[in-house]
C-alpha cells in the first residue's frame, strides 16, 4: 500500500493546479496514514480525481482498507 502511495505523489505534483501533495503515516500505527493536499481550484481537484492512476490507487484502497476511506475538502480563509 505504502508503495503505490508513494508511486502516485510525483505524478500528482506536476498536474496543473497542485500547490502541494504530502502522504503522512502515522508512527505509532504505519497502517494509518493521510494525504495532504492543496489545489488551486476545485476544477483542478476534480480533474485529479479523474486521473486513471489515481482511479487505480482508490481501488486499490478499496481492497485494502478495513474502513471506508474518509475524504474532508477544507477550504482555505484568507
């Protein structure tokens, strides 16, 4: 899982609208981990939620994961 996280991160950096893109895991349970992210825009966020490597990576989360997967959109205040 740890691997196919990671082999998502640079191609998720260079899409247009990526400020940043982090994948944390948690040190006490290397089982729980999350994404960090911050789009320019939501346009530039849907479009990355239809990326076929990212598709891929959440059906393999799908397989994988013992709970559903747990997606917050934040919005920065400025």
């Amino acid at each position: 899982m740890q691997k196919a996280a990671l082999g998502i991160i640079p191609k998720t950096r260079q899409e247009a609208g990526c400020i940043d893109y982090y994948f944390h895991i948690d040190e006490k349970d290397p089982d729980s981990f999350m994404f960090y992210e911050n789009w320019m825009s939501q346009k530039d966020l849907d479009d990355h939620l239809e990326m076929p490597y990212l598709k891929e990576f959440i059906k393999l989360l799908e397989e994988v994961l013992a709970e559903k997967e747990d997606f917050k959109l934040w919005k920065i205040i400025e």
